[in-house]
C-alpha cells in the first residue's frame, strides 16, 4: 500500500476499498448494485483505476440538512 496521498492508478479490491473509505465488503456491495464499476484486467488480475473510482466518489450523493448531525452537542 502506498502512502495515503499517493496511490498507484490500478488498485487491488482491498486497496480500492480503503481508498473509497469503505471496507471491502462494501465495496462489493457497491459493485453489485452499480456504484463502483468492474475492474480492469491484468493479466488475470482485477484491478481498479483511481480515475474511475474517482468518478464513482462523485456520483455518490451528498448528505442532505435532514441527515446532517448536530456534532455541538457532542461538544
């Protein structure tokens, strides 16, 4: 694994994972239903492009004011 601001461009499913902030099993989640796209392929091996993972972060939607927390009570 690379260092957390630099990554190589294909990921394994673990490290695509990690770099999404989700655990792998979310990750296929994800993958299942369409959020994350498939893999490229490398000689058998599946790898993910970070631009594509990238692509995936964005089209996730963003909270709305309902869902946001109230952290100054936690305060």
């Amino acid at each position: 694994m690379q260092s957390a601001n630099r990554y190589p461009r294909g990921l394994s499913r673990v490290d695509a994972a990690h770099y999404l902030g989700i655990s792998p099993s979310k990750f296929d989640e994800m993958r299942k239903d369409g959020r994350v796209g498939p893999a490229r392929m490398i000689d058998g091996r599946k790898v993910w492009d970070v631009r594509d993972l990238d692509l995936a972060f964005e089209a996730l939607p963003l909270e709305s004011s309902e869902e946001t927390e109230d952290w100054s009570v936690a305060v």
